[in-house]
C-alpha cells in the first residue's frame, strides 16, 4: 500500500467514525449536551450534523461526559461570562 493509499484509508475511517458518532448524536445526544434543543426538528438536526460528523472525537467526549451540575442540567459556563 503506498502513501496515498494510506492517507485515503485513514481518511474514509475517520469519516465513517464520524457518521456513526454524528448520527448517534443527533437522535440521542442533542438534547444531553443542550437541553434547550430538545424537540428540535429534523432541520436542526441536519444543519448540525456535518459539524458533528467533521468533529467527532469532541462529539464524543461531550456525548459520553456526565450531566454538569448547575441550573436545569446546563452546562456549567466558562469562567467571565455572563449570564
């Protein structure tokens, strides 16, 4: 297998990991990592996708990361910011 066919090989694994991960998280994971998008509609959930896809090791830990503490399940906000 030369370079190219390794580079190609690498790439359409990571892009089929991040299909599995993206569709696992628009059925399921929307509403865990943001509960003001729960009853988002599919075209929501379709612009949100290939960013997900394209970003799914990040996707994941998000995913897999335990409910924060705070009001109404939010995530906690970053240090300075306002309210």
């Amino acid at each position: 297998m030369d370079v190219v066919g390794v580079i190609l090989w690498v790439a359409g694994a990571y892009a089929g990991a991040g299909v599995l991960v993206a569709l696992a998280f628009v059925a399921w994971g929307v509403p865990r990592v943001d509960p003001a998008a729960r009853g988002a509609g599919v075209g929501f959930r379709a612009i949100v996708f290939p960013g997900a896809a394209l970003l799914w090791p990040l996707t994941l830990k998000w995913m897999l990361a335990p409910p924060a503490r705070g009001a109404r399940g939010a995530r906690t906000p970053a240090r300075g910011a306002r309210p």
